[in-house]
C-alpha cells in the first residue's frame, strides 16, 4: 500500500468511513482536520504497513477503540486494553447526574469502575469530591489507575479489588453510589455480534438474566449510603421498571428514571433514607 494517498483510502469500500478516519489518524498521528487538509498525501512505506494492519484487524472485528487503544468520553481520552469495557457515551448521563447531585466535599463511590471513565471523569469536574473506585478485575483496575495518572486525579480516587460491597472497607458511608454494572442477559444474542465479542465478557453479563447486579446494589448500599445518600445505576432499555421496583422494595425513596439523548430510560437511582429527610438533606431534583 505505500504510496498510496490519503484520499484513496478514504474512499474504501466494506469499511466504515469513520473508523477509516480514526484508523488513519492513529496511523499518521493527525487529526481528522490535518487529514482532510492533505488528502493527496502518499504514505511511506511503514505508514502503509502499519494502516493495512489496523485495517485488517478492524475488518476481523476487533473494536477500533482496542486497536487505537483509546477511547473519547465526557470530552477526555482515555486508554482501554481488552480486559476492560470500551466506554459508550449513553454511560456520559450517570457522570452528568453524579455532577449535578453531588454536593460539595462528597464522597463518591464508582463500583465496577473498568476503565475508571466515571470515577475519572467526575474527580475531573469536581475537585473537591473524594472517589472510591472498584472492581472485579485486577486488570481492569489497572486500566483505571493509568487512566487516573493520565487525567491527575489519581491522588483523590482509591481503588479497591473485589465483587461488589467486599472490596469495601467496612463502616464507610458514601454521598453516593454509582455504577455500570454487566446487565446483559446470557442468552442475548447481542453478545455474539459486533464489538462485544472482543470485550470482557464479566463486564457485559452476569451470565444470568442481567438482572442480578442490580439486586446486588440496591441490597447492598444501605450499608454504605448516608442519609440522604444517592444510589444510581445505568440499565439496558427496558430495565427501568425491575430497577426502580427493587429501589422501592429496599425503601429508597426519590426513586425515578432518567432518560438518555435517545429517549431511552437509561439510569435509574433513588435516595437512602427518610423523604422528608431527603427533602432538606439537600436537592430536591427528581420529586
Ligand atoms: N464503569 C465503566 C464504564 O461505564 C465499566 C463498566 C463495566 O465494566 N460494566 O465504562
């Protein structure tokens, strides 16, 4: 392929125009802007070996995001390896929440943390805001950690080890809880299509029916919440109605679902505690 222009390239036929953009970029080391202002640029013999490369593996499947080894989220890059979920921008509405709900000295709790996207980018925002990150997956957490180096938040996140409420030091409550758990069923075919079949399969599913990390962390954050303290959680389209009902059933109270860009509930959450209590504990958004 040396020799052959930028232009060409991007006019490749059974490939998607815009990995072609990021696989080139990452290739070249440009911009998308830089790339379009050359087009008629010609590519060195190892430029051309390296892009045919990325484009042979995104063209067996494997997810642009693990070839680049990166990710856009919430307006920062972040690094993602195979031992983590790649981030998805409905996941941007639990940090936009977190932020908007948080109060000030806060202390944050992001369980199943991955690449550390949420906990990262809400220490990012708010610097006043104590986070505890954990998750099941050693790599993952150390995905996390770089990622937290990387945006100099690091000094103010803790990271734990561990499934859900055992990777916590016991008798510490948090303002919040927030979390992405795995909530696709086992049997969605989903997980044999696409992207998902190159990432960690304990990041996507509870190899049940989906449903089970939620009753994980609605059972088990009582024990961790404050008064007044928020549990929130992002949920596949139509799990909205079995979360919100587990909150109830716990006697969280605030209890609603929040939609993401496409209309889709998408995170569901409510407040530990008694209501009038939550009334002057602090916001009262969501009543
Ligand atoms: N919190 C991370 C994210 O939202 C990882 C979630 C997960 O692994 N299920 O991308």
């Amino acid at each position: 392929m040396a020799g052959v222009s930028v232009r060409s390239l991007f006019s490749l036929t059974g490939i998607d125009k815009s990995d072609v953009r990021v696989l080139l970029g990452y290739a070249l080391g440009k911009t998308h802007a830089q790339l379009v202002a050359d087009a008629e640029y010609c590519l060195s013999e190892s430029e051309a070996e390296r892009i045919s490369n990325y484009l042979i593996r995104r063209t067996h499947g494997e997810p642009v995001s693990y070839v680049t080894g990166r990710r856009d989220f919430y307006s920062l890059t972040f690094r993602v390896t195979p031992s983590v979920l790649i981030p998805r921008p409905e996941t941007e509405l639990l940090v936009e929440l977190a932020l908007e709900y948080l109060s000030d000295h806060a202390q944050l709790l992001d369980m199943g943390t991955g690449s550390g996207v949420i906990a990262i980018c809400v220490a990012h925002a708010k610097e006043d805001v104590a986070v505890t990150a954990t998750d099941i997956s050693p790599e993952a957490l150390r995905v996390a950690r770089k990622n937290a180096m990387y945006h100099q938040v690091a000094n103010r996140i803790v990271f734990r080890s561990g499934e859900w409420f055992s990777a916590l030091a016991k008798g510490i409550r948090y303002d919040m809880i927030v979390s992405n758990p795995p909530y696709i069923a086992s049997d969605d075919p989903h997980l044999q299509q696409g992207d998902l079949r190159f990432e960690p399969a304990c990041a996507l599913t509870d190899k049940k029916d989906g449903l089970s990390a939620f009753c994980a962390l609605v059972d088990g954050a009582p024990a961790c919440l404050k008064e007044g303290g928020w549990l929130l959680m992002e949920h596949g389209y139509d799990q909205a109605d079995f979360v919100c009902a587990r909150l109830r059933a716990r006697g969280f109270v605030s209890v609603r679902n929040w939609r993401d860009l496409a209309g889709i509930p998408r995170v569901s959450g409510g407040r530990w505690g008694n209501e009038d209590l939550c009334c002057f504990a602090g916001s009262t958004i969501g009543k």
